[in-house]
C-alpha cells in the first residue's frame, strides 16, 4: 500500500458529520437522503465506505462526489475493480469483463477515456482508509473488513479491506482494539447492526431503495 493508505481529520467545529453506505452509482437517492436531513454543504461533512460505482446507472456521478470538498470516502472493491479494467488492464481483457459482469455495465453509456482519467484522479481522494475526530470518539472506516489492531492498518493486506468478510459472516463481536469504532459498508444487510464496536452500514440501495445516511452521533451512540 501506499502513503494514501490513511488520512486522518480532525473534529468538524463548523457543522455536522454523517457517514453513508455503499452508493453504487445511486446519485438521485444520495440528494434525496442529504435533502431529508439539511445537509449543508458549507460545513457539514460525509464520510463515505466506498463502492461510489457500479450497479447503478448514476456512477460517472457519483465518481465525481470525490472531488467535493465536503465529501471523504475510501476506496471500495468496485472502485479497485474499474481501476484493474481501465487504468491496469491485462492481455486478454479478462479483468474488464469481470468488472462489466460486476456491476461496470455503466461504462457502455460513457467515454473510456474521460471515465479512466477521472477514475484515475478520483482514487488519488480515496485512501484505503480514514480515521475521524466525531462524536467525542476516533472512528475508523475502512470498505469490507478492518485488522484486529487498527495501528497494524498500514500492514493488513488491501485484499481484507476491501473484500473481507470473515468478521461479519462469524457474526465476531471482538473490539477492534486501538479506535473507539469503525464504520464498514460491503455487506448488504436489511438495517445497520453493530457487531462490537464495527457498524455495517450497506443497506443495498442499488436493488432495496434504501441509502444508510446516518449523522455520527445517531450511528455511534
């Protein structure tokens, strides 16, 4: 991994703090969900889990929400699966049909081009990682899965961040020691649930309608 691995912010002492679940190129719902709650784009700020793209028809959009000066979002196995596609591709094209058969049938609407430059540019603001003064806690996000020991980050394979599940399917209640909480996506479930002090917040909004867009003391208690 490299050096935009982590970035870390401090408390927001302008405005509001919300993390949101897995988009997959859901643009429409994402205004609808900020109008409901006032977002204010001036000093609120969203914490995004990854996995912007795919699935949805919206995601050239939804790529962009990157560049917002009040959106940080990690890097999401979707995000790595158009970056093997585009800007990595292999002989045989197999990684670019795998990403199509993943939810990338977006792309056939779009320019190869542009998207693979935007992309490109796009993954520079989205770590593997953030970790976030909010809520009087320091709160972790990472996609899928984070390590055990969140200072062992830097050294947890990117394959566990951004595709694991192992926690999740042993319903594993264990603390992840050194963080307060962290917020994951990946795992579409009916509801957020909190197993130890790891929230999963990715409530399908590409097929259920519904986009998590929780404020980070109602989520964190």
């Amino acid at each position: 991994m490299n050096q935009l691995t982590i970035q870390r912010h401090g408390t927001n002492t302008e405005g509001r703090d919300f993390f949101v679940g897995d988009i997959h190129g859901q643009y429409g719902l994402l205004l609808e969900a900020m109008a409901r709650v006032g977002f204010n784009r001036q000093c609120d700020r969203m914490f995004s889990v990854g996995d912007l793209i795919d699935r949805g028809k919206e995601s050239y959009q939804c790529l962009s929400l990157a560049f917002e000066p009040w959106f940080h979002g990690v890097r999401g196995n979707h995000e790595m699966l158009a970056h093997d596609a585009l800007l990595a591709p292999d002989e045989d094209g197999r990684a670019f049909l795998f990403w199509v058969m993943n939810g990338g049938t977006w792309i056939h609407g779009e320019s190869l081009k542009e998207v693979s430059s935007v992309l490109a540019d796009a993954l520079e603001h989205l770590p593997y990682a953030r970790e976030v003064a909010t809520a009087g806690k320091r709160v972790g996000i990472v996609h899928a899965e984070p390590p055990e020991d969140w200072t062992q980050l830097e050294s947890t394979d990117p394959y566990t961040l951004l595709w694991g599940r192992n926690r999740i399917h042993q319903e594993d209640t264990t603390h992840v020691v050194n963080i307060d909480d962290v917020v994951v996506g990946h795992t579409i479930l009916y509801e957020p649930v909190v197993m130890g002090n790891v929230h999963y917040i990715d409530t399908g909004a590409f097929y259920t309608g519904r986009l998590t867009l929780a404020q980070a003391e109602d989520l964190l208690g």
